[in-house]
C-alpha cells in the first residue's frame, strides 16, 4: 500500500512567534552588550524570521534595538516577522553567481561594518569585518531555542507524521528478499508524499540484522529484525523515530521478550518524566533495568536526546550530561537491547513534548515487531 499525499501540508512558523523570539534574542544581545548579530544558519534564520530557504543562502541582521533586515535571493512570498527585506543577485539568465555567501552578504556590509562588536552563530571570515569583534552567538541560541513554542511544535508533529508514513509503507512491503536499498528508498518516497513538500536528512539506520547503519545492496532474510531509525527533516525542523521489524513477521520467544522489556522502558518514561526529573538518573535507571537480563543482551548507548533545529540537543539522556528536563522540552526516548540470537537487536523510539505535569507523546505509531 502507497502512502497517499499529504493533504495537510505544513505552515511555516508563525510570524508573531518569530517576532517574540527576535524580541527574546535583542534583550539578550542588550544583556551581553553585543550592538547586533548576523544569522546566517538556515535553521536560525527561519526560526527567528520565518524565512525559510533551504537551497539558497539568506542572512538575518538584528541590531540590539530590534531593527531586523532579512537578505534573501527573493522576495518572500508569505508574511515574515523582519523589518526590511534587501534581495541580492543569485543568478543571471538563470546562470548562479560563483559566490551565494558573498552575494547574500553584500546588501548588509556597510549596516555590519557600524557596529563594534557582532554577534554570530555560525563561522565567518573575520577579514571582512577588520575592525569588529566577533562575539559566538551558538550558546545563547540554543538555550532560547530549548523550550519549543507551539508553531515549532506543530512542525515537528508534521515531520512525525511523515516518519510515520515511512514505517507504514516499510511495514507493507519488507518481506524476505527485499533489499535494504529498496526498503530505504521506498520509505523515504513515502515521507515525502506525506510530507508535500521537499524534507532534508532522513535518518541513519536501515539495516536488518545490524544495530545500525545506511542501507545496502543486501536482501533481508527471514529471521532478521530490521532496525529502521528515520528522522524526516521539515524546514530544518527533525523529528527521530525508530522501529523494529520481523522481516517475515514471525518473531521468534527471544525477540517478543527483548521488546516486551524495551516497551516497558517507554512506558516508565511515559509515567516518570517531568519538569525537574534528572535525565541522567532517568538513564540510569534505565540502564539498570536493561542489563539485568540473562541472556546478555546489551544496551550500549543513551537513552535519547532533545530534539528540534538540531537532531540532538538538550536534554540529553545520557551519563556524560546531567541534564534536568524543562517544560517545552521535545525529546526522544530510544531503549534497545542486541545480541546475536536477535538478530540483532530491538531499538524502539518515541517522541515526546514535556508539559507542566508530565509529557505529551507526539508520536503513535505501533511499536510491534
């Protein structure tokens, strides 16, 4: 069964967020003395604009008294929360200039050049801006990005619905026989479609019989669990979901008790987690539960992370980070157990929205094998 196109096409952000987090990022600038900050990260531009360009380059200037000019290659076509929007020069007769950045950068140079010290987020060259000190803007970033508003969190339920799409198209045809390739290829046809427009990065893993990796030119076997870990990138917002399948969907009493106890991880994350609940004694936790197993199944890396313009951020569920979580925190939850006799293993994965009393699952696709 093909997955039919999506007739809910994704909105971009929403022009009135995006003017609160350019507020939120002018008061910040003020606190730390920076006069103005370049954006030129497409996720950042979006995020703090509305703006999204993935194919051509677009930089964002904010002053600290929240003056804000989007430089774009063309004229937006919906309404965005800038002051000012100058386009440069991308092509001519439809042949591109030889250099985007410097064509992007061109129509702000002399506003950049009147301040002391820039704020930016992502690495320039310091030659152009002699006498301006430059000032990282990546921390500060990303902790105002870390509580998730409702426009950005209804991308990511988009990006979600088309992984979603891609495992019911896996689950219809994966059949012995079927090469990884295919599979692979298949199921990022199927989040396209969904998803109605065109998406970024799709995942690492789609393997069978494998903990993990990119797809080959190999034919699945009867037996074999596929390991399929997707995230659909949608105007540079990612979800990440994974799922395991029996190849021939036959699981064997070894494979059905390796998911019955990943299940109940996801569940006591489902029953535990709250703003103010450490991440790092969540893992643990966690990590105790898995190994106590006698059939020497491993558990061998963490148990999720935060996700949204990066596809891992905070919180981190992981002992070398000791992370709280935070209300507006979008997570993944990924338990896993692998071992030989699995063939290879199990890893199964939700996503999830931290509210004010516990978390919202923003996934729900079935979790069986």
């Amino acid at each position: 069964m093909t997955a039919a196109p999506s007739q809910d096409k994704p909105r971009g952000l929403d022009p009135v967020a995006s003017q609160e987090r350019l507020r939120r990022l002018c008061d910040n600038m003020d606190a730390e003395r920076i006069t103005a900050a370049l954006i030129s990260a497409p996720g950042h531009v979006h995020y703090l604009s509305g703006f999204w360009s993935p194919e051509y380059p677009a930089l964002l200037y904010v002053t600290r008294e929240g003056e804000s000019i989007l430089s774009a290659h063309e004229t937006p076509a919906a309404e965005i929360a800038v002051s000012e929007t100058r386009k440069y020069e991308s092509q001519r007769l439809c042949t591109l200039v030889e250099d985007l950045p410097a064509a992007a950068l061109a129509p702000l140079l002399d506003s950049i050049r009147s301040h002391a010290r820039l704020g930016v987020d992502s690495a320039i060259c310091p030659w152009l801006f002699p006498a301006v000190t430059l000032h990282d803007l990546g921390p500060l970033l990303r902790r105002l990005r870390r509580r998730k508003a409702p426009d950005e969190v209804e991308l990511l339920r988009s990006a979600v619905r088309a992984t979603e799409a891609a495992y019911a198209h896996a689950r219809d045809i994966l059949k012995p026989g079927l090469s990884e390739f295919e599979l692979f290829a298949a199921m990022r046809a199927a989040a396209v479609r969904t998803a109605g427009e065109p998406i970024g990065h799709f995942g690492n893993d789609f393997q069978c019989n494998s903990p993990g990796g990119p797809a080959r030119h190999r034919p699945s076997a009867a037996g074999e669990l596929a390991v399929l870990d997707v995230s659909v990138n949608l105007r540079g917002y990612s979800s990440d979901l994974c799922r395991t399948f029996a190849v021939d969907r036959a699981p064997s009493q070894a494979q059905n008790e390796a998911h019955r106890r990943i299940v109940e991880v996801l569940e006591h994350v489902e029953t535990t987690v709250k703003p103010g609940v450490s991440c790092k004694r969540l893992f643990l936790d966690v990590e105790k539960t898995l190994a106590s197993n006698e059939n020497g199944w491993e558990f061998f890396h963490h148990l999720g992370h935060g996700i949204g313009l990066s596809g891992h951020e905070a919180p981190r569920l992981n002992p070398n980070w000791d992370d709280t979580f935070a209300e507006g925190d979008v997570f993944t939850a990924e338990p896993g157990l692998y071992g030989p006799d699995l063939k290879a293993g199990i890893r199964l994965e939700h996503n999830y929205l931290v509210t004010a009393t516990g978390v919202e699952p923003l996934s729900t696709f079935p979790l069986d094998l």
